[in-house]
C-alpha cells in the first residue's frame, strides 16, 4: 500500500497555515503586468524594490535585485518578479509533465466568457481544442490549460460543484474569481507525499486516477495517466495538487531551476513554529536554498526542485 492510499485524509497537522502567495520570475514586469490585469483580471496592489544583503541571503545569490509587483485576484496573490540579472528563459520544448511543470488554477464564473476573453491575447495553448469538460468522475469540471507570456502555466477552472459556484463567491459579474490551486509535476508521489504531509503538515484529500480522451485533450498528451493528489492547509485559500504521470513520462531530465530563471515559480506559505517546520521539511526530504533563515524566512526545495518561501506567521 503506497502512502497516498495509507494516508488518514481526516488527520489535520497543523504546521503550514495558508499559502499566500505564489510568485513568478518575469522578463518584462509592465509586459507581465499588463497581460495579468486585461486578460485575467487582477489588480496591482503593490509594487517594490526586493534588493538588500537580506534578499541576496534569502534567494542565495549574491548580489540579487530585482522588481516586483504584487497582483490580486479576489482574496489570492501573485508576486511577479523581475531579476536585475534575469535567469534562464522557459525551457522548450515544454509539456504538462515536465519535471519542474507548476500550474495556477483560476477559477471563472462563465467558462465560454472567460476564454473568449483570454483568446484576444493569444496566449500559447498546452490544451487541444479549447476547454475540456472532464467525466463526472473527476467533478465536472471544464478547464482550460495555456501559457503566460513567460511561458508559465496557467489553467481556467469551471467547477459546477465547489465553493466557487456559490452566488456568493461571485464579485458582481467578474469572469475570474480567484486562485483555485497550483498542480506540481512530481516524479515519486510518495516521496512528495512524505514531504508535504510529514514534513509541512499539510493534510491530503482524496486521490484520483485521472485518463481519457478529456484528459489528453487537456494536457495536450498521448494517452496520459495521472495520479492526482490533492493537499490541504490549515487555513482557507488554495490548495496543492501532486501531478504523477505514470504514462507518458517526460523526456526531460530532472533540474533544479534557479530562484531568477522563469520557470522558478515559488510557493510563499505562512507557517507556525518556522524552525521547527524546516527541521522537518529537511528530514524528510528538502534542501534549503537560504544559508538560514533570514528576517523569519527560508527558501527551499521540494524533493523535485520546486521553490518553497517559508515565512513564519507572526512575521
């Protein structure tokens, strides 16, 4: 019995608050900015100078600098940030079961309104024939998958059944509601399971086993099988989910993206007890980015290289 079938989806551990935001490396922050605002529909609420001997600590660069505009979508947020010395562009080729793959999930109120809208930009697809509804085995849901103008994967969600199809989730008839969730490609979902649960306390939901034409049209792949987990924090907001592929497995091999390169999407999670948080996360299998923590923060690594900020609640 592997862990994701083991795992007691009722127990609660209370280490990871919430997620709080999720942050992306860009080329071009007006460029970015832009494209985030009249395609998707958030707002920037913030802009700053992210430089200083405790940025360069906390990304373990020295010398780091860079610019960075806070966005807001509903109540979740985005750090779009653009390095004085920018990082290696998106890899290409690209597909969904790339080993550093990490997507936004945007929920939308009017799957038809929001796409067409998207459409006007663009952007490039990873899906096959536009929005794709799943089998009711999966919730019915209608989603769409294409690619920022950096090259990050983004998805609309239309989910019939969730919370976001409360009348009072919806803000006075906005097409994007907010973030749903970020998916992580991941190589050995029990050892990315052992990491989230046993070493961030986050609580895992009901598996499922994710195939079928929907499901390639979706992902833009031959015959995929996906597991997916879903993991939960303590608080409210969006949630993870671990991509496995079992077929077809990526021919990319394994890197570790730096913290300036584009593909370095980082998760910025509020935690209780940081050092204790840490200690764990690296017993069970993650590497620290930062030399330490650094102003009640930490940079690190999940087992397959996605980027993790740590940052202790009571900051």
């Amino acid at each position: 019995m592997t862990q994701l079938e083991a795992q007691d989806p009722g127990v609660l551990y209370p280490r990871v608050w919430r997620i709080d935001r999720f942050g992306l490396a860009v080329n071009d922050l007006d460029a970015a900015q832009r494209f985030y605002t009249e395609a998707l529909g958030f707002s920037t609420t913030g802009l700053a100078a992210r430089d200083g001997e405790a940025f360069a600590a906390l990304t373990g660069m020295a010398g780091a600098s860079a610019q960075a505009a806070v966005m807001r979508l509903g109540e979740q947020a985005i750090e779009l940030v653009q390095f004085a010395k920018p990082g290696e562009p998106y890899p290409h080729p690209r597909a969904a079961n790339d080993p550093w793959f990490q997507h936004l999930a945007i929920a939308v109120s009017d799957m038809d309104r929001a796409f067409a809208r998207l459409s006007l930009f663009e952007p490039e697809p990873i899906s096959e024939g536009g929005p794709q509804r799943l089998p009711p085995s999966t919730g019915d849901v209608t989603a769409y998958k294409f690619r920022d103008p950096d090259g990050h994967p983004l998805e609309l969600s239309q989910a019939p059944h969730s919370l976001w199809a409360e009348p009072a989730r919806r803000r006075d008839g906005q097409l994007t509601l907010g973030i749903d969730h970020s998916a992580l490609a991941v190589a050995d979902l029990d050892a990315s399971l052992a990491f989230y649960t046993e070493g961030l306390g986050l609580r895992l939901g009901s598996p499922s086993l994710n195939q079928g034409p929907e499901q390639a049209r979706l992902d833009g792949l031959d015959n995929p099988v996906v597991d997916i987990a879903t993991l939960r924090t303590q608080g409210p907001g969006p949630h993870l989910e671990l991509l496995h592929y079992r077929t077809p497995i990526s021919p990319q091999p394994p890197r570790k993206v730096a913290v300036n390169d584009i593909a370095a999407t980082r998760l910025v999670m509020l935690v209780d007890k940081l050092d204790r948080v840490v200690e764990r996360a690296v017993a069970a299998g993650g590497a620290c980015v930062s030399a330490g923590i650094v102003a009640r923060r930490l940079l690190l690594r999940d087992p397959d290289g996605h980027l993790l900020e740590l940052v202790d609640a009571d900051a």
